[in-house]
C-alpha cells in the first residue's frame, strides 16, 4: 500500500509552551523594552507608560502572531522594504541570434523529390470559414 507524503512542510520547533524561538523574541523584547520605560518615565508619568507599553506589546503580537496571505508579517514588512527601496530599472538584452529566412525556392531545393512536411496553401480558408460560421449560429 503507498501512502502519500506531504511535501514542503515549513515546522518550527517549540521552545516555551506553543511559542517558537521568533515569537519568544519579540514578546520578550517588548517586554523588555517596557520594562526599561517603567524605570525611565514610568515613576513619573504613569499614562504615558501605559498608553506605550499597550502599542509596544501590540505591535510584538502582531509581529510574532499575524499571519498575511499565509506568510508571517516580519516577512511581508521584509519584502516590502526590499520592493520599496530597491531597484526598478529592469533592462532587457537582446539575443544577438541572426534571423534566416527560407523562401518557397529554398525549401523545395532542400527537399529534392521528398514530400514536403508543410503544405502551403494559395490561399487561406479563415475568411470562408468564419462566413460559414456567422451564416450558421444566425
């Protein structure tokens, strides 16, 4: 009995509870950083701390669990900076290939008493068919 494997799984390893070693940095250095405003203006003004640690922490969730279009949002705010601040000058080479053309006298030399492969037609059939059609679907 076969059994399909999935493939291209992208698993990161666990390391406290259900967070990895990203999400464990972002929310640990939120809170570190609060933890810095709480000795430097937290003593003095109280609200202030409090209205930068809710943006603070806000912004680590979103960083460690927002997810956009199934990739995380460090990589989308990555990839948007790179798309933003990078190069737009997109330069096309052209292949130096030289161009031959057969004519009909050409092929037939090629050819010598073969069949030829393609059969020229005098004229083409497009027109009357496309007449044929109109006439048919009215």
């Amino acid at each position: 009995m076969q059994f399909t494997l999935p493939q291209f799984i992208e698993h990161e390893t666990k390391i406290i509870g259900s967070l990895t070693f990203k999400q464990c940095g972002f929310i640990g250095a939120a809170a570190g950083v609060c933890l810095i405003l709480y000795f430097s203006i937290g003593k003095t003004n109280f609200f202030l701390f409090v209205i930068l640690s809710i943006f603070i922490f806000g912004l680590a969730l979103a960083l460690a669990f927002l997810k956009i279009g199934g990739k995380e949002l460090p990589t989308v705010l990555k990839n948007f900076l790179q798309f933003n601040l990078g190069s737009k000058i997109y330069i096309w080479k052209k292949n130096e290939t030289p161009i031959t053309v057969f004519k009909k006298a050409e092929i037939k030399k090629e050819v010598k008493g073969k069949e030829p492969f393609l059969r020229i037609g005098e004229k083409s059939q497009l027109k009357k068919i496309r007449t044929e059609i109109e006439i048919k679907t009215k």
